[in-house]
C-alpha cells in the first residue's frame, strides 16, 4: 500500500489562538517520513502593504515523549 502522506503537510486555522503572537495556522508536515510541527503567521509587509505567510517549523514530539508537568510530578510523589 502506497504511503500517500509522504512528503506533504496541512495547515488548520489556530481557533485556540491565546495571545498574538500565536500562531494563526497549525498543523503536521512530513519529510521523509519524518514528523513536524508546521505554524504559519499571516503578515503584511512594510513596503507595499502585501500579505504573506511566515512559517515556523520543529520537530515533532508526541505528548507521553514530552516532559511530565508540574502536576503529574505530585501526584507521583509517594507522600
């Protein structure tokens, strides 16, 4: 079966946007099989007023890989 999300990505609007300098577009790319992060910016420029799109890329990391927050530490604590 052929892998068909191979080299490709998708962007979603950010509906949980909390602050503005959150990203405005969210979503997953793959290079080689490789997973990221993809977040996008819509922008204007200074000098002719024209809008683009600023992207950022990071590597994936899946949450139970993550670093346990401050609240699954307590609650680990034997006392």
């Amino acid at each position: 079966m052929e892998n068909n999300t191979m080299n490709k990505g998708t962007l979603f609007a950010n509906d949980k946007k909390g602050n503005d300098k959150a990203p405005d577009y969210k979503g997953k790319l793959d290079v080689n099989g490789k997973t990221y992060n993809l977040s996008g910016w819509v922008n204007t420029s200074k000098q002719n007023g024209t809008k683009y799109l600023s992207l950022s890329i990071n590597e994936f990391t899946p949450k139970e890989a993550q670093a346990p927050s401050k609240k699954q530490v307590e609650d680990d604590l034997p006392f």
